[in-house]
C-alpha cells in the first residue's frame, strides 16, 4: 500500500510542478530560473530534478501537456459545439493561446537539441490530424471552403501570432479570427 500512495504523491507533484512550470514560462519565458518553478510548485529543487533532470526535460513536458491538452480540446468541441465552424473558431482560440504563451520556446525549438527536434515533430503529428478532423466537418457541412489544409492552416496561424511577441497592440487571436473568417463560405 505504501509504494501505491509513493506513486501517487510522485504523480500528484509531477502535475504540481507542470501546472507551475507553465504559469512561469507563460510569465517569465522558458528560460526562467528552476528556483522560481520550485517556489511556485511550493517543492525543493532536488523534487525538480527528480522529476526532470534537465531543463530541456522540464520543457518538454509542459510543451507535450498543452499539446495534448490542445488535441483532446478538437473533439470535444466538435461535441459540446452548435456547428463544426463554431468548433473550429473555438479550437483556433486555444491554439492561438497556446502559441503566444510559449516565451522563448522558438528559439529553444530551434537548438541542438535532440529532444526539441522530435517535439516539433510530436506537435504536428498530434495537432494536424485533430485540426483536420474539425476541417472535414466544417467542409462536411459546407460551412468552410474545401480547398484548405490543417497544415497549411495551422502554420500560416503559426505565423500570425510570431507578431504577439513584443508588441502589445498586436492581437494574434484576431488576426486568427480574421483568417479563419475567410474560410467561411
């Protein structure tokens, strides 16, 4: 029985840290000090390291949690949503939030390292089928135009919120609504 409660206090700090990790890197960039995460987690260092060795570790997770987050997000639009246009609108909220939040995070993907090279890989291979599905419903429904891609979509909104950084007038998620707009038949 105690190995059980073990396993589940590990997990329990392990979202604990993740859920901190965020909250920072939205604020501070992913290059925000380990202490910080710590302090804001209410754990030591060492729980940290425990958990994730290194801080390309600690990054990763988080950027596959709100991946996945993102992923599981589709669907269940597509459910709980009037039309597949509203869920559509609404998926591309959440995408958009999540890319501005990501401080640094470009250029970290954009390293040496390994372990970011297959977490670009691990984005696309997770968001594009999931924005692919909520396309082929909205096309389905004839509500969007049929000649658009989930790839190409979700790259050119990619490159609508590089703007968000530095410039506080810029809204990314307008310009998304706007592009998104366009699709609309």
């Amino acid at each position: 029985m105690p190995d059980t409660r073990k396993r589940a206090d590990a997990r329990r700090n392990e979202q604990t840290l993740l859920d901190a990790a965020a909250t920072v890197f939205v604020a501070a960039g992913v290059d925000a000090p380990v202490r910080e995460i710590a302090a804001k987690a209410g754990v030591g260092m060492g729980t940290i390291y425990r958990h994730f060795p290194t801080r390309a570790d600690l990054i990763i997770a988080v950027y596959r949690r709100q991946v996945d987050a993102c992923a599981q997000a589709g669907p269940a639009l597509l459910d709980s949503s009037d039309t597949a246009y509203a869920a559509l609108t609404r998926w591309i909220d959440l995408f958009v939030d999540f890319l501005v939040t990501k401080h640094g995070l470009a250029a970290a993907l954009q390293s040496d390292n390994a372990s970011f090279q297959t977490l670009h890989t691990y984005f696309l291979e997770t968001l594009v089928p999931v924005c692919t599905q909520i396309l082929d419903a909205a096309v389905a429904t004839s509500e969007i135009r049929s000649d658009v891609n989930a790839y190409g979509l979700l790259r050119g909104i990619g490159n609508l919120c590089i703007g968000a950084e530095g410039d506080p007038r810029y809204d990314a998620r307008h310009m998304a609504h706007l592009l998104v707009a366009g699709l609309h038949t």
